[in-house]
C-alpha cells in the first residue's frame, strides 16, 4: 500500500517529503540571495568574484519554477532543479550543483517522501556525483569539504536512530564546520589552485554555498 503523504513536517517524524523539497528550495534561494555580495567577496580574493551572482542567478530561476514543480515527485524536482543550474548558472559551479541535484534526484525517482535511510542513499549519490565530476576529495578547498562531512554526519547520525530533523541539524554543523576548515587549506581545483600557498587563509566560496543550501535543508524540516 503507498504511504500518504503528510503536508506537514511533525517533530520526531522521520519523512522527508516533496513540500519539504519545495520549501528547502525557497529558503535556499533566499540564503543565497541575501549571501550574494559575501559570496562574491570571498570568490574575488580566490577566484573570478562571479560566485554570489551566478549562484543567485540561477537559484532565482528555480525558485521562479517552483510552483511548475510542487505536484511532482521528489526525484523529478531535484532533477528539475539540477538542469536549472546547469542552464543559469554556467560554468564549474552550475555543472558541479547541477550534476549534485541531478544525481540525488536519480535516486529519490518517483517517491513522493523519503526516510531517514532513502535520504542518506539521495545525499551519497549527490556527493558522488560531484566527486565523479568535479574530481575532488576532502581537503582540496572545494564545496566537497562542507558537503562530504555533512553527509557522514547525517547518516551517521541516522544509523544512530536520529530522527530527519535531528540528522539534518547534526550534519549542518558539521558541514559548518567543514566551512571553516577551508581557510588554511591550498586550494587544488578551480581558479583558485593557481594562487597555490596564496589561497591559504581564504574561506572558499563553494563551501559557503553549498553549506547555505545545507543549512536551508535543515530549516525546512524544522
């Protein structure tokens, strides 16, 4: 028999629906939109200082598509969502984020609700996806060092009984965190890489991102 599926987050409820997807999208354009001119001063003294506007414009995007979305599954939305940023967003940042949604959206294909195991399958897949096309590991000062913590955290978390909120906000602070361990890090991808021991003492702008969206993933179901 198909689970209904509840229109609100309860706390203690380990669903992860597709409302829950929809309003994470939205707080997660809004972070961005209200970080953009941070974003973009930490990508100017690393990179191209294009980050916080082209993160802003294609979250814009998706959020102005959301309501052609919210009766769709799950894996559908994430997918949707993916080939947005791949479409406005340009460059390494829209093919990594959207290769991420894509890849979490193939595995989450046709649920309308996930629990505390499915979402750690859909964030794994996510953190492949990015590893495969990005090919960077932990510790290379890439928006992988505040994703890979926060997805052991989260299952880590889950294995230990956690609850969806409970997951979520243990594996925010982690890729909090990871955020933070960027700064001394030399940065070995991307435009940064060519500034070698000049990047030390930089917080990457991908990390902050991506820990913007995370954070928003948490609120959503809070």
């Amino acid at each position: 028999m198909r689970r209904s599926e509840p229109q609100l987050f309860v706390g203690g409820c380990d669903l992860f629906t597709r409302a829950h997807v929809i309003r994470w999208l939205s707080l997660a354009g809004s972070a961005i939109e209200e970080n953009k001119d941070f974003l973009t001063q930490l990508d100017a003294a690393i990179g191209d200082a294009e980050h916080g506007i082209s993160m802003a414009r294609g979250f814009k995007k998706v959020v102005s598509q959301l309501p052609t979305m919210a009766d769709k599954d799950i894996g559908s939305i994430l997918k949707g969502t993916g080939m947005l940023l791949i479409s406005s967003v340009g460059g390494a940042s829209g093919a990594l984020y959207g290769t991420l949604f894509v890849k979490a959206g193939n595995e989450a294909s046709g649920k309308l609700m996930l629990d505390v195991s499915e979402m750690a399958t859909v964030l794994k897949a996510g953190l492949a996806g990015i590893i495969e096309r990005g090919r960077a590991q932990p510790g290379e000062k890439t928006m992988v060092d505040a994703l890979s913590p926060y997805v052991e955290a989260f299952c880590r978390a889950g294995k230990g009984g956690a609850s969806m909120a409970e997951a979520l906000e243990q594996a925010t602070v982690a890729a909090e965190q990871g955020v933070k361990d960027t700064i001394p890090m030399v940065a070995q991808k991307g435009r940064a890489s060519y500034l070698a021991e000049r990047s030390v003492g930089h917080q990457d702008p991908g990390a902050t991102s991506m820990c913007l969206i995370l954070k928003a993933l948490a609120q959503a179901v809070s």
